[in-house]
C-alpha cells in the first residue's frame, strides 16, 4: 500500500520532508501482532529515540525502516518519496544503514577493507588495488571527521570507533539516514560520550539518526525527538520539543496499573537462622563486580536487576562455579563454597538455570529425559552405567512436576516450544533437590502460560525452603521478588523492598527517586 | 510461542531417517559384497571372510577410539602414529640388543603395560594440549603425528624387530574356536563401546559435548575431565591395535600404522560419526569399517592393477560418504 509522490512536487518536497515517514504500519507473525498501526515522522537532520520495554515492537519497527521486512500494511517514505521495493536490497541500503549492537564487522580485516569489502577497488590486471582502498577510506573517514586509520585492524580499534566505521562505510555509500540499535551497551562512561559527540557532529551536517536505547538518559541527551512503543502501538511520537527522562520513565510505565504478582512472602529478618547463601566481598577475576556482599536466607527470594553489561549475570555465573572470583568468600549455609566448576556447585545443593537456553541451557541434539536427568546421572549409576529405565521414570516424574507440554520424554528438545524448552532446563535445575536456585533470567522469551508455570514452580520450590537468587532484564520478572537488588557497574546500589516498578526502573537508571 | 502447538518432534519419518544415517552404509557394503561373489569364489569362503575381518581388526580398534573423539567434536590423527610408536617403544626394550632392541630385555608382560602406557600418555598429552593450553585438536595431533613417528623411526633406526615374545603376540595370533583371536577381541571391544556410548554417564558426556560444550559444562558435567579421557582411551585403544597389528606381523615395523587414520576417519564418517560432533553410534562406525575391509579384499580379488587401487578405493569411499548425504537426509559433515 504504498502512496505514490507527485511528480515534480518531489524537489520541493525534499526540502521540507521528513527523513523517514511511516505511516499505519501494522505487521504480523502468525498469531502475534508485532506493530498495529504506527505513524512515525521523523525530521531530517535530527537524532530520534526508539523507546519501549522488550518486546514493544522496538526492533520490528528497526527491521521495516532498514528493508529487511516489509510491513503488512502501511507506508514507508524516505525524504517525502516512496521506500524502493522490498526486493531493491541495495537500493534501500543506499538511503537507510543500520548500526548493529553486535558490529557486523570483520575483526581481523583492515578498517579500510571493512568500508570496502563489497566492492574492492580494482587494480593492475583486477587485482584489488590497496593503494588506492586504503587512500578512498582515508578520504571518507577524513570528510567526516572520524579518527581512524585505515590500515589498522580493526580488532585493534576501541569498540565505539568500529562503531563509527560502520557509520562511515554507510556515509560513503550515501546513506544519510542511520539506524543505531544499542550503540552504548558495551562502552563505558567517556566512549559513549565520544560517540554521542561525534553523532551531534554528524547531525549537524544533515546526517537523521534513529537511536534505539534501554539507557533512558541517553534518550534525554542525545535526541531530539522519540517515539514510544508499547506493546506494537504507538504511545507517542514527538519530534519538535526536548525530551525528559520522567516523560519517558513514565511513558515506559504507561497502562501499567496492573498489580504487581509477587511469590514469596518477604524475610521474615530472623537472624538466629544462618543465611544460606552469604557473599562477603567477592569480586571477579575479570572485574565484572567488585566487593560485592549478599545474604539469603533459607526460603528467600531475592531479584537482582541491573543494565546489560552491569555485572549481575557474571554475579550469578560466579556464585555457581563459572567464573574465578578474586577476592571474598562465598558461604553455603555456613560451609564456604570454593568450587569452580557447576558440578562442584551441584554437590552442594545450588542448582543454576543460565541466561540463553540455547547457548548454554540444553543439547540440542538429545533427547528430553536425557537433557533433564544430565545433573543427576551418579545418583542413577553404578561404575559409571546408568539403567535407562530408571531414567525415564525420574524424567517422567520431572515432566509431570513441571508440566511439560507434551509429556513425551524421548523428544528432542528442539522439537519443543521455547517455553517448553525452559522447562526442561529448570526441570534438570530443580532435580538434585537444590538448597539454592540460581535463575538467569528463567523466562525470557517464554510464553505467558509457560511463564506461569515457571513462577508457580519457583513459588513451590520456595514453599520448600529453597532459596532462590532471581537475576534478570526484565522488570516484570524482577517484580515477582518482593526485595530487589540493584546492580550498576559491578556494585549492588539499592536494596530495595516491595519497590513498584517506577522505583526500579528509576533505581536501575541511575535517577533520584521520587 | 505457543505451549500448545509444539513443533513437530522427531517424526517416525524422522527416526526412520536417524537410523538410515547409520545404515546409510549398507546399502554400498551389500553391493561391494555382490560385486564381490562376482568376482572371485573365493571370496565368499570362510577363509577369505576371516581374512577379512583379522585384517580390519586394527582398524576397527582405532576407529573405536576416534569415535569418542569425535563425538565430542574433536580431533586426533595422531592415532596412526600410536599405533606404530607404542609397540616399537615396548619391542625395543623387549628384544635382544642383536635383534635390535635396547639391551633391557623387559618380559613379555612388562612389553604390554608399556604399550598401553605410552599409549595413554600420549592420549594424555594430546588432551591436555587441547583442553588445559586450549590449542586446535586438529593441529595438534597433527604435530603429534609427525612428531611420533619420528621418535618410532629414532629409536628403531629404521629397522623392523622382529623374533616378539610369544605372549606379546599371543592376542594377534592365536585363534579361539577356530577363529582369530584378533576378532574376538575386537568385537568384544565394539560391544562394549556401543554399550558405554549409550548406557554409561561418560559415553553420554560424549554426545553432550559435542553437542553443546558451554552447556554441558552449565548442567554440571566435568567437561575437561572427560575431555582429556577420551583422548586418553583412543590413544591407549590404539597403542593396543599397534600390539595386535605387531601379532599379525610377527614383528614391529617402522612404519605401522602409517596412513591408517585416513582408513579410520573414512570409516567412521561413512558410518554416520560426524566431525561436528553430537552425533553417530559406533554401529555405523564398524558398517564404514566392514565395507572398508570387504573393499580392499575385493580389489586384490578383482585384480585391480596396485597402482590404481587407491584411486578406486578414494572413488568408493567419495560414493559412500555421497550416498549416506541422500539416506540421511543431511550432509553427513553437519
């Protein structure tokens, strides 16, 4: 459904027009609807903040304005004239250029071959003339103020300059529209102020950026305008007055009336009980925490949230053996704990359910009972030989304690829904009868009901005494724990008990609170 | 997603088409055997059969070992040069200085527990390589290819030894029941790998290594350690086929073992072992293994010019690894 520009009102138009200008976007992916009617108009020459929680339609809208998804309905202009057919993969790069949170870069190239590994300037006898690649991007780095250099590799630059050779690469193709997903995830204090710099400086000369960002302060000092999501709708859209970071905490929050469900009732703050878990000044080899203490008492439940890249994962990864602490003890019910690996973590009752069920939850390629029975196998052995039967009754037992949808233990696991799948990770964590649960982020990417099964088990493994250290992103998660913990660069900076999700989100942005 | 609606899990199609990857090998064994009959009648006589199962006996040893290997997606083509190092190293101190061994004259026994010793420390060495200093298996165990059978032809000086005690050879010759002792054992050892692979917390690590190593290490299994065994008992499984190749021969050459992993690695692919790892039972394995074995026994018989036996067997193999593409539906690398 696209509108057609009047010829020769489009020079005239250009002048004036904004740099992207959506309008009625919807898009569906099979039962879910991801965007329903979005109008977007953002001015040339401007910085426009993409805001709203997970799963607000953040990144859909990203991949409908960069032409990598076509919207159902709805239009797309660029500069008052028509978005090129879907199918115009270049063309559409020319106009519009995307900055990805994870660089797509190649490491172990030159700066110089990253601007311009598409189209190899040719030399003598159409060999690639290096000479001449290395003088071009020199050139466009130069014109645009970017203090690079081409030769080196790319490996060896600060992470917010390959940032801003891909900004680079995309000037030099024409782009003057960017998209920038997460830019400052990754970069400390002054790069992101390095980079916010020189993106004003781009602006100024009529480059439009369309920055997407959790940090709701950056939002506040780098755009002119935003746009809020919230769940594939439009909240607001603002392009010509200041925003504040109250607005858009308030935005972000907005239709968020609904009671807060919490599981587990607050400590009881009985001190004759020794904590079961107790962290007293640990720090990581790698700096991700430093001195940081903690106590839990048995059947507490306990919420650490934080910004990526705060350090709560890698707390979480340490307490159960992943990662070498420097410094500080950790104590299990009054034993210290020095293992360094998940097994020794397992002998003494802390069972861990990590961040990316892909990446480090099951194995693909086996079977369900094998995947959940994986922590236990010694209790089921003898020598070293385990009866298959006896297996699966215990994976049948765990199946029915977790309801697992379906119910069939010789499944593979990527035959299951994500929800599902979960399942089975926390299914294998609740196995061993652990005293303690270290949860990464459980549900992510998980179903609503899934997701209410995943809270009820954690409900019931509390009711049992189980200690539960919930570490996530999401807030909503964040929110069943009745205390939360703050952690900002290594250091836990509020405590907070029933806190309402207004206070976390402020606690976690670093801002007074109210 | 919805909890519901699960994607589809493994299909009956789905575990017909599992077990086909395994069987993808039979198929080509059946015809190579045909072809066979044709060709001489001598091949499917008793003798000739046993002929050409005590032949791919050593083999056979060392793809067990390669197997655990990689299933964990790792690598050793050191094996070959095991299989030629360890029973020299014990032949050199077992036979007499005028023979040429060394002058220790160790007894026959002491000749197997240093065979399967060095066998091990070298597993040993490969492991630790791989898992504590984090180098490419592949790498490695090439250096250590290279690096091994020049130690073989060092202390050997390129002499083959020969006149073995009795016993040291006893496994590579005697027969029981009238059949090579060297088959027994090896089928023995196919048994239990298979059972080890599917029914003991070790085999199973195996898999989950290979299928996810960052997970398997998050749901408690000691990764390095079973890691650095699994190299350990390919490396001690291929000193042992060096022992019962050394029976066979009557003697330890310099050169045994040479070119053997090519034959090792072909038959475990062939047999649905993928070097990705994750996947393949050792089943498939002794398939690749048999069909190996039955096709060189069928070249000689077809009288194959020597010269181009090779290139025929490198064919065969290349319509093996083809045709298990098309039975199991994925490429057998992936």
């Amino acid at each position: 459904m696209e509108t057609i520009a009047e010829p020769g009102t489009a020079e005239q138009a250009r002048s004036t027009a904004p740099a992207v200008e959506l309008t009625g976007i919807s898009k569906r992916y099979g039962a879910t609807r991801a965007l329903s009617d979005v109008s977007v108009s953002i001015p040339a020459g401007q910085t426009h903040g993409l805001v709203g929680r997970n799963g607000a339609g953040k990144s859909t809208l990203v991949r409908i304005i960069s032409g990598m998804e076509t919207a159902d309905t709805g239009s797309v202009r660029f500069f008052g004239e028509p978005a090129p057919a879907a199918s115009a993969v270049s063309e559409w790069q020319d106009i519009v250029a995307c900055v990805y949170q994870r660089p797509s870069l190649f490491s172990n190239l030159t700066v110089a071959e990253n601007m311009y590994i598409s189209r190899y300037p040719a030399g003598a006898a159409r060999g690639i003339s290096w000479k001449q690649m290395n003088r071009d991007s020199d050139n466009v780095l130069q014109e645009w103020g970017i203090d690079v250099s081409p030769k080196s590799l790319l490996s060896e630059v600060p992470i917010e300059q390959r940032q801003m050779v891909q900004i680079a690469r995309a000037l030099d193709s024409g782009s003057r529209i960017i998209l920038l997903d997460e830019p400052t995830v990754q970069l400390d204090g002054g790069a992101t102020a390095r980079l916010f710099a020189k993106l004003e400086e781009l602006k100024q000369r009529g480059v439009t950026f369309v920055l997407v960002s959790h940090f709701l302060k950056e939002i506040e000092e780098a755009c002119d305008g935003a746009t809020v999501l919230r769940d594939g709708k439009l909240l607001w859209s603002r392009s010509a007055s200041k925003i504040t970071q109250d607005e858009l905490v308030e935005a972000v929050l907005a239709g968020q009336e609904k009671k807060i469900f919490r599981i587990g009732a607050a400590a009881t703050g009985d001190s004759t009980v020794a904590p079961r878990l107790k962290l007293d000044a640990v720090s990581d080899s790698k700096g991700a925490f430093t001195d940081v203490s903690l106590e839990i008492a048995p059947g507490e439940l306990v919420a650490v949230a934080g910004l990526g890249g705060s350090g709560k994962y890698d707390l979480g990864e340490a307490i159960v053996g992943l990662r070498k602490l420097v410094g500080g003890s950790v104590t299990i019910d009054g034993k210290p704990f020095t293992g360094t690996s998940v097994f020794d973590a397992l002998a003494h009752g802390i069972g861990y359910v990590p961040a990316d069920r892909h990446a480090d939850g099951y194995i693909p390629e086996l079977s369900v009972d094998e995947n959940m029975t994986m922590s236990i196998m010694d209790t089921i052995s003898v020598a070293g030989f385990f009866s298959p039967k006896k297996r699966k009754e215990l994976s049948r037992g765990l199946i029915s304690d977790v309801s697992l949808v379906p119910p069939n233990p010789d499944l593979e696991v990527t035959g299951l829904s994500g929800g599902n799948q979960q399942k089975v990770v926390l299914a294998r964590a609740l196995a061993r009868d652990p005293k303690l649960l270290v949860l990464i982020s459980p549900t992510a990417g998980v179903d609503i009901a899934a997701k209410n099964t995943i809270y009820e088990l954690i409900g019931k493994a509390l009711e049992r005494g189980v200690s539960v250290l919930l570490i996530s992103d999401e807030i909503e998660e964040i929110l069943i724990s009745s205390r939360v913990l703050v952690m900002t660069k290594g250091r836990f900076v509020a405590d907070l008990n029933e806190p309402t999700e207004e206070e976390v989100i402020r606690a976690i942005e670093g801002m007074e609170s109210k | 997603m919805n909890d519901t609606l699960t994607k589809s899990g493994p299909s009956v199609l789905g575990i017909i088409g599992k077990n086909l990857r395994d069987l993808s090998v039979l198929p080509g064994l059946v015809l190579v055997i045909v072809v066979g009959a044709f060709v001489s009648t001598t091949f499917l006589a008793v003798p000739n059969l046993t002929l050409i199962l005590r032949q791919s006996a050593e083999l056979g040893i060392v793809v067990i070992g390669l197997t655990f290997i990689l299933i964990t997606s790792k690598m050793d083509i050191s094996l070959e040069s095991t299989v030629g190092l360890a029973p020299m190293a014990a032949a050199w101190l077992m036979v007499s200085p005028a023979m040429g061994g060394l002058g220790t004259e160790i007894g026959p026994f002491w000749g197997i527990v240093v065979t399967l010793a060095i066998g091990a420390a070298i597993g040993l060495i490969n492991g630790l390589l791989v898992v504590k200093a984090g180098l490419d298996s592949f790498i490695v165990s090439l250096a250590m290819l290279i690096l091994l059978r020049g130690v073989t032809l060092g202390i050997s000086q390129g002499r083959t030894l020969s006149s073995l005690p009795e016993a040291y050879i006893y496994l590579g010759t005697a027969k029981w029941a009238g059949i090579p002792a060297a088959i027994w054992v090896t089928a023995i050892l196919f048994v239990a790998a298979g059972l080890i692979l599917k029914y003991n917390r070790w085999g199973r690590a195996l898999y989950a290594i290979g299928g996810n190593a960052d997970a398997a290490r998050a749901a408690g299994i000691r990764v390095d350690r079973v890691l650095i065994t699994a190299f350990v008992a390919a490396s001690a499984l291929a000193a042992f086929a060096g022992m019962v190749l050394a029976g066979r021969l009557y003697s330890v050459t310099s050169g045994m073992g040479e070119n053997l992993i090519f034959s090792a690695l072909a038959s475990a692919v062939i047999g649905g072992i993928t070097l990705a790892g994750g996947k393949g039972r050792i089943f498939g394995a002794l398939l690749g293994v048999l069909l190996l074995g039955v096709l060189t026994n069928v070249l000689t018989l077809a009288g194959v010019p020597t010269f181009w036996i090779n290139a025929v067997y490198g064919l065969v193999i290349l319509l093996a690894l083809f045709l298990g593409r098309f039975a199991g539906g994925k490429p057998a690398r992936s």
